[in-house]
C-alpha cells in the first residue's frame, strides 16, 4: 500500500480547486453527459456532497488529533449526500461556491497542519483518503498524473489480496455482482484493458492510431485468452501489466500525457475503471 503524504492531499485539494473552471472547459454536451454519469443534476449538487464530506472529515480529524473518542457515527450514504444537495438548493450560485471555496480552504490547513505522526493514524489517514482523494478519483474530469499513479500503487494494487480477505460469501456476492464466476476472470479483463491502454499510448506517441474495441467481445476474448494460464500466472501478468503502466505513465512527456485520447482512457480505465469494480 502506498503512504499517505501531506502533499498528496494538497495537490488533491489543489486539483479541487481548478474543479469549476475545468468543467466549465467541457462542451455543454459532455458537461451533461458527465453529470449523468455521475449521478447529480448540476455540478453544484455534486460539489456540495464533496464539501460536506470534508466538513464532516474535518471533524472526526479534529477528535483524533485531540485523542478524543467523538460523538459515535454511522453513516447511510445516500442519505448524507441527499442531505448535502437539500442543504444547498436555494443558495445562490455564488454564495455557494464562496462556501465551497471556503471549505477547501479549511481542508488545506487542517492538512498542512497534521504532524508526521498525526498523518500516520488511521483514522486521519481514512477520512482524508476518502473525502479528499478517493472522492477525487472517482468524480475525476481529467487523470491527472500523480492522481492515476497513486490509484495504480494504492486502489489496484492490493486488489487480489482484498478480495481473498473477504469470506466466501461475500466473494461470491461481489463477483455476481461483478458478472464473473472467479475472481481470476475479472482480473483477466482488467490486465487486457490495461494492455489495451499500454498499446494505445504507445502508439499515441508514434501517431499510430488505435482501433476501438467491441466491449463485451474485448473482455470475453480476455478472459478466453488468460483461461490457459494458470491462476498464479494470472495474477503475474496482472502484477506485471501494472507495474508496466506505472514505468510509462511516470515517464512520459507532458506533450503526450495530456493528449484527449490519453487522458480519456487513463481517467476510465485506472480510475473510473476501479469504481465499477470497487473493493
């Protein structure tokens, strides 16, 4: 698992900073497309539930430092984030986003004031991962490069070891979920997409374009071609394929990284692409 840093965090908050004007960049057919993927009606909608998060983060952060037990919380998701919509529904656009604003703010100093010690708790560590990172990841406009890097050596890197920890059941109950039968099929789609991703920024590069691909006939013939491989051979070439996309997402120039094509398969494939299988 990789570390969590200070300046992690800060470049996430950083990049929710540029949030507004970087959708305000996007067509108005992808803007609405984009919300309808995501589930919100409106782009305030979705910031609201992201601001709310860190509000309440900053409280459970504030009780740890303090070693403080804090009030007992239990959460119904779908609930807090109707609840932080409703909060917002008749404020001005304006007003709004000067309490957005204000919000991240307080997140950037509640982190730039964090001890080494005091980022190592868990539950600091947890409560930042989730309302500041793992909310960027999965609501990302864009793959920006430490973002992707750090999901590669965090969200899918202990992947195969989360689901084994899980009991029976609950594997059984994810991989129906999922549309797999074995845990190694699933892998097997996602190595061949990462492939795929690997071959197509290759190839961005030498001005080779790639052929798009038939979804469901990529992942049957995926999971046909990894069938002759033996389950430890699988979870090899998964290990393999991913440490190979982290070598050439690091090292590649600006020029190519921030090309539309790249920057639309790294954002579905590292990060949407986890979020459709989460663990």
């Amino acid at each position: 698992m990789a570390e969590y840093t200070k300046e992690l965090f800060l470049q996430a908050l950083n990049e929710w900073g540029g949030y507004q004007a970087a959708f305000a960049r996007l067509s108005v057919a992808e803007q609405a497309a984009f919300l309808k993927e995501q589930g919100y009606a409106s782009l305030r909608d979705l910031l609201a539930h992201v601001a709310a998060w860190w509000e309440e983060a900053q409280g459970v952060i504030d009780d740890a430092v303090a070693q403080r037990a804090g009030p007992e919380r239990h959460y119904n998701f779908d609930e807090f984030n109707a609840a932080a919509v409703s909060r917002f529904k008749d404020t001005p656009e304006a007003s709004f986003m000067d309490w957005y604003e204000s919000r991240r703010q307080q997140m950037i100093r509640v982190v730039s004031a964090l001890s080494d010690e005091q980022m190592m708790m868990k539950r600091v560590s947890g409560w930042l991962d989730g309302a500041i990172l793992e909310h960027l990841k999965e609501h990302s406009l864009d793959a920006p490069r430490f973002l992707t890097i750090d999901a590669l050596h965090r969200e899918w890197a202990d992947y195969a070891d989360r689901f084994r920890a899980l009991p029976a059941e609950k594997q059984a109950a994810f991989l129906k979920k999922q549309g797999y039968t074995r845990f190694r099929d699933l892998a097997a789609h996602i190595i061949a997409w990462w492939e795929q991703g690997i071959s197509m920024i290759e190839s961005s590069s030498s001005g080779v374009p790639c052929e798009d691909e038939d979804v469901d006939a990529f992942n049957a013939k995926a999971v046909a071609r990894f069938n002759r491989l033996e389950e430890s051979e699988v979870f090899t070439e998964y290990e393999k394929t991913r440490l190979t996309l982290i070598g050439l997402i690091d090292g590649l120039p600006d020029e190519i990284y921030t090309r539309p094509n790249v920057q639309t398969w790294l954002r579905a494939d590292v990060l949407e692409h986890y979020f459709e299988h989460p663990l």
